[in-house]
C-alpha cells in the first residue's frame, strides 16, 4: 500500500470511528433541546442552544430499597456557533406529571396545568454551562417541564429563555412541547419494568 492510499485509508477509519461514537453518544445522552435566537445591541444576530433532560438516563421511580428516584432536571446552555458554555443565568421552572396516556390526553383537552410552579434552576458547581433542578421521581409518568429565565451572554445581554418539552414516550409530545425544541428524554418507568425475565422463571427439576 502506498503512502497516499495508507492516509486515505487512516483518515477514512478516524472518520468511521467518530461517526460510531457520535451516534453511540446520541443514544446515551437522552436529552432533547431548542435552538433560541437573538440580536446583539449592535444587531448582529445571534444563536444559543438549550439542551434540556433528566440526569442519568434512563429514569426510574423511586422504591424503597431499590432506587432512590434521584434524577434531577438539567439543562446544558452554550453558544450554537462556538459551543463556549453561558455560565450565569436566572433560571425557573414548572414542572408537570401525569400518571398515564389518559391522563395526558385528558390535559390536551382541558389544557397543561404545572404540578409546582417557579421551581429553583441552579448552576453545577465547577461545571459552567450545566444547570439542576434536584428532584426525587417518585412515580412512573410522563414528566414535562417549562423553564423561563435569562441567560447571561458573555456579559453583553441577558438572553430571554423559554424551553418547554415534555418526555418523548408521551402518547402527542407536539402538544405540549415549543414548536422549535428537538429530540426528547425518556418517560420515566417503574424499577421492576427493566428486569429480567420479568417473571420468576420456572426451572425443570432437571436443571
């Protein structure tokens, strides 16, 4: 093999193997996100991304001596163009549940009303850019969340922030989720729905 074909072949596989752990990572990070746009005092046009999840997913409820339920609401907040973290922000959010498909659609039809309201967003300490509501799930459902606030960009502005989406698996997520927002996170599930078999396995007295 001569030397050009030998670098066409290695920047080929560099760029297989980045295309593996790009997709490898979508999968693992269940997160979704909305792009916002804004003008500069000056008027130039400018981008932020809010990517908005559950930390650690896949989610499960809380149970007693299985799980502690501990997934807080975070949200990762950069500049779409660099990707440079925004570090400061005011942050609330609403949160929303509903115990199933029929409770869901029944808020479709009389309309979305929060569980709590004007919940704290914090930022993670040593980590800028990222942010937490905490939060013990403590039942299964479809988890929504609306979070309003500004962001600081780069000490030029505060950028308004409204992002609304609920979890992925809910039976019209388009009903309830901003028009712009991307991708999802996961519903959460009972800790007893990932086991395996799912039911006591009956042995032949042979084995």
């Amino acid at each position: 093999m001569n030397t050009n074909k030998t670098q066409l072949f290695l920047v080929a596989s560099i760029a297989s193997v980045m295309v593996l752990a790009g997709a490898a990572s979508e999968q693992a990070f269940a997160h979704g996100g909305q792009v916002i746009g804004f003008n500069l005092p000056n008027g130039e046009h400018r981008l932020i991304t809010v990517i908005m999840g559950h930390n650690s997913e896949p989610t499960a409820a809380q149970e007693p001596g299985k799980h502690d339920g501990k997934h807080p609401m975070e949200l990762f907040i950069s500049d779409t163009r660099t990707g440079l973290d925004l570090a400061e922000a005011d942050l609330t959010v609403d949160k929303y549940y509903y115990k199933n498909d029929k409770a869901f659609n029944k808020a479709v039809d009389k309309g979305f009303k929060p569980l709590e309201k004007d919940v704290a967003v914090g930022a993670v300490h040593g980590d800028p850019g990222h942010y937490f509501a905490r939060q013990i799930l403590a039942e299964p459902g479809i988890y929504g969340y609306h979070v309003t606030g500004t962001v600081n960009y780069f000490g030029v502005m505060d950028v308004p922030i409204d992002v609304k989406a609920i979890c992925r698996d809910a039976p019209d997520p388009s009903a309830f989720n901003n028009p712009s927002w991307f991708g999802g996170f996961g519903c959460t599930a009972d800790i007893d729905d990932g086991k395996f078999p799912g039911k006591k396995v009956k042995h032949d007295k042979d084995d």
